[in-house]
C-alpha cells in the first residue's frame, strides 16, 4: 500500500487559532486579537510526513499545539483517527494524548533538569499506568532504540550534548508508542553534523513503527528531505501545498517561488547561476493582516484584485492546492 | 603586495574552573583589501572567538589572547595600547553581531548612537552627524529614515535593527568589516535581503569582509575564499569553488555531506558521527580523528599541519594526498 492511498489519520477542519491583545491597567479590555492560525484544514494519512514550513511568526507552532489540544484552538475541529479531539476533555482526551505526542525544538527548555534521563522516559508511564513492573527495563529499551547508552539512565540532562537531549526527547514521545508525532523544529538548535544523525534516526523510527508525523520547520532543505508532502503557511495560513517534489519544482504560489529561490544552496557555482527573488520589507502584523489577500503587501505581482478579496485554496492541479488570484 | 590583514600563529584560552579551553589554537591566514572571506563550522569551534580576537574583544576573563601576531595594514594590534586599540574598532574594523537587540541599546533612539560613532570617531557636530546617519539608513535601504532616525531599537523588525547595525558598522568606512552570523536570527527571505546587501556595500564601498557563518549556503552565496575550522584550529581553507567541488579534509566533505541537497532525494544523509571535541582535553593527534572514517595510527599520535594541496588551497589532514580531488 502507498501512502497516498493509506487511511487518513489526522485530519483539521477550520482551525482557528487567535490570541486576545488587551489593553489598560485597571480595566482591562480586548482591543483586537493575534490571528496566529486563521481557518486552515488539512489531513494527514497514516504513514505519511506533511512537512509544515514558513517564517517565523506564521502560525505553524501554534497549529501544531492546536492539533495535540495543549491550546485550545479557537474554532474549527480536530479528528485523530476519527475521534474529534475538539470535543472532548478529562480522561477521554487522556486516552487520546496517548496516541499523539510532540518533539520539541529546544532540547535544553523541555527537558526537566532536575529528573534524570530515566525518570523522565518512565513519567509518560507512570502517567498513562503502562509497563507496571518492568518500567525499568522499558526505559532501557527506549534509550536503545534512540541510540542512546541505557548505562546512561542516572544521568542529568546537563551531562548530555544537545543531539543526546534531543534523542531523550525523541525517546520520551515514543514511550507511549504512539500513532502520530508532531515534530516541531526537532533540529534547528543542532549543528549541521548532528541534525543529519537526528534526522536519519526520525526516519528509522517511522519505517520501523509506521509513524505518522508533522514535520514543522523553516529550514526547506530539511523539509524537502523528511517529507511526502509539505504545506507552507503565511501568516496564519495555508497558501500553498501540494506533492513534495510537486512543491518544490513547480511551486504556484508567490510566496513559495520567493521562499524557495532565497534558501541558499551549498554550492558556489549554482549559487552563481540561480535567479532570486527577493521580497520587499517585512511579513504584516498578525493583529492587523492587510484587507484582501495576506500576501499582497510583499507580492511582487499583486494586481488590483489581491488588495480587495481574499483568495481561497483551490485545488489547482490535482493533489496542488495554492490560494492565489493569479494562478487559479 | 602586502595584505590587508595577516594573523600569525594566533591562539587563545579561556580560563574556566574545569580547565583551560583552547578556543583558538595557533591559526595563521591573511586577507587582502576588498576580498570576502568565509569562516565556517559548527558551534565551539573558535570562529567566533577568533573574530573577536582581531578586536582584542575577547571577554577577559575567562579569555585571554596568549601568542601570535595580528598584523592589520603592517602594525601588529596585539602590541597597541588600548586607547590606540580603541581608534582601530569601527574606524578600520567593524564587526555585527548576530544578535542585534543585544547589539543596540534600547534606551536610546537608533539616530542617536550611529551619531555617538560619528561624534567619537569622525570628530562631526551634531548637524553633521545627523546628516550622515540618516545618509547611512539610506544606504542600507531602511525606508523613511528621517522618521526612523527617532524611533527606538524595539520599534525596528528584526530584519531593520540587523540594518541598522549594519549603517552603524559602516559609519566611519571601515576597512574590515566582520560578520558573526548576522542573519542567523533571521527568516530566509529576510536573509537573502541582508547577503544581497553586505555583497552590494562592499563592492561599494570596497572594504574586505570576514563572514562567520555555520551554514554553507550562505558561505556560498558570498565568499571568494572559505576556511573552515574544527576544535579551535583550520582544518582547510580553499577557493570557494575548490572547497565546494574538491573539499580536502575529511570534516568539510562530511559537513557538505551532511546538509541535505536541492534535488536529492530521500535517501539518507550522511551524518558525521559521534560529537565535537571537549576542548579541555589535549588530544595527542588529530581533533577530528575520533570522528574520521579515515583515520591511521598516525592521526591518533601527532596533529596534522596545513600544507597546501594545491593552488591556494590548504588541508590539514595527514591522510590528505589519497583524499584530495574526489568530491564529497
């Protein structure tokens, strides 16, 4: 079976994701909102890696924290395999958690410095009552499969390198052995050297226990490497996705042609050749996006239309969606 | 022809409480007027201690300058006094840093300190000062400068304060301007725009430029020359087009390895194994032989010397003469 026709596993509808801006000392009130997630949907099938890829500020931590319902997301709804997390909460949603985890960026800020490496694998455990009696040797098995000396299970995160955290990381999301995983910038804290390792072993673990992730990343290169497809957002939504090599050889988009051209390539000569486009001024305020499409401020072939309606994600070609006025 | 700037034998420590760190350990290389040199590896590798050394900016302590020369225009700067030191910094050198929130004070407007540089350094009144500054915000492309002359550094995006260092580096025409990973912070399109106009200022204003940098892209897009350093010390230094191609050192074919290419496909990466020295220790041979696919008795016993391989391009690599030409 491919994964194209795989069964789906996650699957979002409308999700929206604002966050109040308030004013005043003494009476508080909501003058405006942060639209971080604006209304985008997506499905992810079983087996599969969607890469989730844009700049800084654009959405794509806070839809992956809408996803797992560590947020609650201000509209739209969330399926994981068929169960609408969106609608449930306490125990039931417990039982779900344990079938999604996350890996995050900062191997140094998620990983409580006070636990050693074997309390914090066996907390999931204790948590979810699982592997009663041989914990021990559960945790053991996890340091194993993630590379890691299960000799070292008494260390502090202090005692480990950034690539070794990251692996502690890597290991506790798998503890519950999980459907879905949600990577979150997994390497953009690792040297060039050790992001390879930690990428190969991401990949070694989704061949070997068919895992699902999100891949949510601004490096494209390492998207283009880990991901079946990819969908790019900007400010707070989807403009653009489609077939990894779809994306990244025919992107549609503005947006992406631009995002594309300026990821600089290890090679001088390429370098020398290539034609760029590089966009004017920075991305607008979340809390004021501009009227029309979110893009026209910086689009460097916005007609009359863009600054007017705002274009919705049409299925351009089949399996490559993009919102743009121009290409649809 | 005498070089702009020739560092010989360059080396220096930090003092720490768990021993002394060999941050930089005896490098020698020179650089001519108008020439852009890249200086690429991994975090703790000495490239920025190094940079700072050319300042004589090395926090002191726990870092202290411990031999070699650095001759700049034929006076070694390590034999200047500190007030002759202090008219070196920004007049013949510059340097920006990645971080440029950290960079700027952030009570005081922007206007206010690129003028405090041209009032200490160039001697101008404040009319004159005022005229220049808001000349240089021109320069480095921040619209309306006359208004953003008076805004402070928080009112600035990212990718505007990253100019305005920029202005202020430039103020009193450098010869030298250094680059500690000034777009690190940066999103990719706010990238492409900074490198496009460091190349465009310099070619300008002929000055020479030292771009620190741990990803090889960037490198790519800018330098003429690269040298690449490992544990303090540089393993190669080549054409850039020389060390893309026909890297020598065993570590530059990993790193290039190891960075996922344009157009590859899902195979996996090359990852370069294990992890960097602690540099404490005194290794007998090789730093990088621990890691080294390559490595023979003799990497273990005695450290290697960079010794040209071919024009311009220098390796330091015991096993270097079965190694050079074949691409990584």
């Amino acid at each position: 079976m491919t994964v194209a026709e795989a069964p789906e596993l996650v699957r979002v509808e409308g999700l929206k994701q604002y966050y109040p801006v308030n004013r005043g000392v003494l009476f508080r009130r909501q003058v405006g909102a942060v639209r971080a997630v604006d209304g985008i949907s997506f499905l992810i099938r079983r087996g599969e890696t969607l890469g989730l890829v844009g700049e800084s500020g654009c959405g794509k931590s806070s839809t992956g924290r809408a996803i797992l319902q560590l947020q609650r997301p201000t509209a739209g709804r969330v399926f994981l395999d068929g169960v609408e997390l969106t609608g449930i909460k306490g125990r039931t949603l417990r039982r779900m958690r344990r079938r999604m985890q996350m890996i995050f960026q900062d191997p140094y800020a998620s990983l409580n410095p006070r636990m050693t490496a074997g309390q914090i694998l066996s907390e999931p455990l204790e948590i979810h009552r699982l592997a009663r009696g041989r914990r021990k040797e559960r945790v053991r098995e996890l340091m194993d499969l993630v590379g890691l000396n299960p000799g070292y299970a008494d260390r502090y995160p202090h005692e480990f390198s950034g690539g070794q955290r990251q692996r502690i990381g890597i290991a506790r999301a798998l503890a519950l052995q999980p459907d879905f995983i949600i990577c979150d910038e997994p390497v953009s804290a690792l040297d060039v050297s050790i992001q390879a390792q930690v990428i190969n072993l991401l990949e070694d673990l989704q061949e070997r226990f068919g895992l699902t992730y999100l891949f949510i990343a601004h490096d494209l290169s390492m998207v283009r490497h880990i991901s079946d497809r990819v969908a790019v957002m900007y400010l707070g939504r989807i403009v653009e996705s489609a077939g990894r090599d779809d994306l990244y050889e025919d992107p549609l988009h503005p947006y992406t042609q631009a995002l594309i051209s300026a990821v600089p390539l290890p090679d001088p000569d390429l370098e020398a050749r290539r034609s760029r486009i590089v966009l004017q001024g920075d991305p607008p305020d979340p809390a004021d996006p501009p009227a029309g499409c979110n893009f026209c401020t910086r689009c460097p072939v916005a007609v009359d239309r863009c600054h007017q309606e705002d274009p919705p994600l049409q299925e351009v070609r089949p399996g490559h969606w993009a919102a743009c006025h121009l290409v649809a | 022809m005498t070089h702009l700037l020739e560092v010989k034998r360059l080396s220096a420590r930090y003092y720490t409480p768990g021993g002394v760190v060999r941050a930089v350990d005896s490098i020698s290389y020179s650089l001519d007027q108008g020439e852009t040199l890249g200086l690429v590896g991994e975090s703790g590798c000495g490239k920025s201690a190094s940079a700072l050394c050319l300042l004589r900016l090395l926090p002191d302590p726990p870092g202290r300058i411990v031999g070699g020369e650095i001759l700049f225009d034929g006076r070694d700067l390590l034999q200047l006094s500190d007030r002759e030191m202090r008219k070196v910094r920004w007049s013949e050198i510059a340097m920006v840093f990645q971080d440029p929130l950290a960079s700027l004070n952030p009570v005081l407007t922007i206007g206010f300190q690129i003028q405090e540089v041209l009032r200490l350094h160039e001697g101008m009144t404040y009319r004159q000062s005022r005229d220049r500054a808001r000349e240089l915000l021109g320069l480095v492309g921040i619209p309306d400068p006359e208004r953003r002359l008076d805004q402070y550094s928080h009112e600035y995006s990212g990718g505007m304060r990253q100019r305005a260092m920029i202005a202020m580096a430039l103020a009193c025409k450098p010869r030298l301007l250094i680059a500690d990973e000034p777009t690190t912070a940066l999103d990719v399109t706010l990238q492409a725009q900074i490198v496009d106009l460091v190349k465009e200022l310099q070619q300008k204003l002929g000055m020479a430029v030292i771009w620190i940098s741990h990803d090889l892209g960037v490198i790519a897009r800018l330098a003429q020359r690269v040298m690449v350093m490992y544990a303090g010390a540089i393993v190669e230094e080549a054409d850039v087009r020389a060390l893309y191609h026909t890297p020598g050192h065993p570590y530059t074919r990993g790193l290039l390895r190891a960075t996922p290419h344009a157009g590859a496909g899902r195979e996996r990466l090359a990852s370069i194994p294990g992890q960097p020295p602690d540099l404490i220790e005194a290794l007998p041979g090789c730093p990088f032989a621990p890691r080294c696919e390559h490595t023979v008795q003799r990497c273990r016993q005695e450290v290697p010397v960079l010794e040209p391989v071919g024009p311009a391009h220098r390796v330091s690599c015991w096993q270097k003469d079965g190694l050079a030409g074949g691409a990584g």
